[in-house]
C-alpha cells in the first residue's frame, strides 16, 4: 500500500482520515504535537500511542521533506536556499533579516506562468507546482538551519504565482497555523499576486495579508511587462482591491518595480497615487534588480530618491524597499531554478550594498 506525505494533511485532513480507520480526534491532534512541537518523525518514538496503531500509521504515511541543495548567505545577512525536490527539480527560498523581523520568502511553484518580462523567475515558465509539503517544507528546513534563530513572517513572493497554486499555498498557511502544530500567525503571512483577479477573494477567505505587485500606474505600461494585464486590466484589479479591503479591513501593499526608463519618471508617481487613491494601502517601491539576459535596468540611487520623494509628497503611504540579498541573487525578481549557466554571485561594488563577500554551503552537512 503506497504510504502519503504527512506534510500534506492539514489537522482537519488528517481527522477525516484517522476517523475512516476508527481513530478519534484527539489522536490526530496527538500526532501532530509530535511532528510539529517535538519534530519528531519516528513513529516508533511516539509513546503515547499504542504499538498497533504506530504500526498502522508506518503504512499509511510518510514524512519525506525537500533537501537544502545549496545554501549562500549574503553580505547583508540575507540566506538562499536551493531545495531539491522529490522529482528533481530546484526550488529557491530565502530568509530575509531585519531588525525586528525574520522574513521567510518561499517559492509556490518551479518557474512560474506569468511570464513577467522583469522576473528571471518568468523566463523559466512554469515547470511544476508545489504541493503544501514542498511548501511547509522549506519553512520546517529553513528553520532547522538557522536554529536557534525562529522565523518571524512568511510571504509567498518566492518562485511562482501563489494564486496558480492556491490550494496548496493555503493548505500550506492552514498546516503551520495549527495550534496543535507550529501556531504561525496568519497575520504574519502575505501572500502575493501579479493579478489574478478570481481568485484574490481566497486571500481574505484564509485570513492572511495580500499584496499586488503592480509594477506599473497605466494599462499600456503593465500591458508591456506584465502579459496578464491584458487578461485583468487595473480597473478589475484594482475593484478586487477594493473588495479585499472591504471583506478583511486590511490595507493592501502595493509593489512597485522601478525600471530606468520605463516606470520611474516622476510623472508615473503621480500617476500611481491617482491610480490607488481609493484602496486603502502602502506601497513598496522596489528599485529593480538585474539578472541574466534582461534587457532592463536599475535606474541610479538619485532617480529612485526623487520617486520615493515625490510620493511621500503627494501624501501616499510609502517605503523604499532595502534592497537585499542582490550580491548572491537573492534580491526580489532574481529568483529561479537551478539552470546551466546560472550565476552564483554579482558584483555589487558600485552600489550601496557594497562589493562582494558570500559564504557558501553545500549538503550534506551545511558545515563552513
């Protein structure tokens, strides 16, 4: 009988499935006490139930997680992980520090569909989607690797398109919140969307935070960069905008990506305030980062100053996203797979991230 991933069953998944064996409830909240709380995996560890039924559950689940690959560590702090996947594929997810925060991105699917021309994630087209073991999984690893330090948030701006994948993205959300499980708070998790308009309604279902990556103030701009603007242009985006808020009461985080002459002219600030005058909101403004074989690039520091002034001007609510991690290819948009010819590291030297220095760990020891 072929066994099924443990990390696939959210509590109430795994009720309904015990309770076919004649399980009671509490047996299922018992099992995942010992996965979650005392990462526990053994069954014959768990001594609070009975031989039989350990014995039952060897042939009915299993616990396979994806493996760290590769794991770099930016000049800044910023950590990559390279996952491999049961089929073979690479994930990428990174772990992003900050004052008061330690920020898990994680990656939904192997490339993505949105074919965004500014993403290097986009150029790979969508390969496989994640189930929500390889989801909670890059949490569970992550997490072991950077121990004793604990993950604060989560946002799903990795790899993919949330919203392609929403039933295991939100299964994902449900497993770790668990308070029989990791007890993550749904509040400290975002999920992003390039603009898939259906199904944005899903995000205030599952209680979780929404942002848009919007990336443009007019229909003809984002029509140029984002193909899926000609499927839901910003009127219906920016409506469902307006739904989000009014069902969760949450403002949106608009993203913003600033791209040297294409989406950073000052009049395109003013635009964009007009553009989400009515949605209750902030917006990052994420100054654009390189990768191989794109034709755009980063507009200078002095540029991106005089956008994010003219914003704050214009009384938007507004932050000037740091950006992170670009030395090792960790920065927003540089996410991908690993592919032939794929760069490890670049050189930041006349930036203000400054020059190059990384550390670098391979399995199966994550040792320096």
């Amino acid at each position: 009988m072929k066994t099924e991933n443990f990390f696939n069953f959210t509590l109430q998944d795994l009720h309904q499935n015990l309770a076919r064996f004649g399980k009671e409830k509490f047996r299922s909240e018992q099992l995942y006490k010992w996965v979650f709380e005392k990462k526990i995996t053994d069954f014959d560890q768990m001594t609070n139930l009975s031989k039989d039924f350990r014995e039952e559950l060897k042939k009915k689940f299993h616990f396979h997680l994806p493996e760290i690959k590769t794991h770099l560590i930016s000049r800044d702090g910023t950590q990559k992980f390279l996952f491999s996947l049961a089929s073979g594929k690479t994930v990428e997810a990174v772990v992003i520090p900050s004052d008061d925060r330690l920020t898990l991105c994680v990656s939904s699917e192997v490339g993505c569909n949105m074919a965004c021309d500014f993403c290097f994630t986009g150029k790979q087209k969508l390969k496989q989607r994640l189930d929500a073991s390889e989801i909670v999984g890059q949490f569970l690893k992550v997490e072991e690797a950077i121990a004793p330090l604990r993950l604060t948030n989560i946002v799903f701006m990795g790899m993919g398109e949330p919203l392609d994948n929403p039933d295991a993205v939100f299964k994902s959300v449900e497993i770790l919140h668990s308070p029989f499980g990791r007890q993550f708070s749904k509040r400290k998790v975002t999920v992003s969307t390039s603009g898939l308009v259906p199904e944005i309604p899903l995000v205030a279902q599952a209680g979780v935070r929404l942002a848009v990556s919007l990336n443009a103030p007019n229909d003809e701009i984002r029509n140029q960069i984002m193909p899926i603007n000609k499927k839901f242009p910003l009127k219906d985006l920016l409506k469902a905008c307006e739904d989000h808020y009014r069902a969760s009461r949450d403002k949106i985080t608009f993203e913003y990506v600033l791209l040297k002459g294409v989406t950073d002219h000052l009049e395109h600030a003013r635009e964009l305030v007009r553009l989400v005058r009515r949605v209750p909101c902030k917006i990052n403004i994420i100054p654009f980062n390189e990768h191989p074989g794109s034709e755009y690039q980063r507009p200078t520091d002095q540029q991106v100053e005089k956008f994010h002034s003219e914003l704050i001007r214009l009384g938007a609510h507004v932050l000037l996203r740091r950006t992170m991690g670009r030395d090792i290819y960790a920065a927003c948009g540089q996410l991908t797979s690993e592919i032939e010819n794929k760069p490890i590291e670049m050189d930041t030297s006349n930036s203000r991230i400054g020059g190059l220095h990384k550390r670098f760990f391979e399995n199966p020891d994550l040792s320096s």
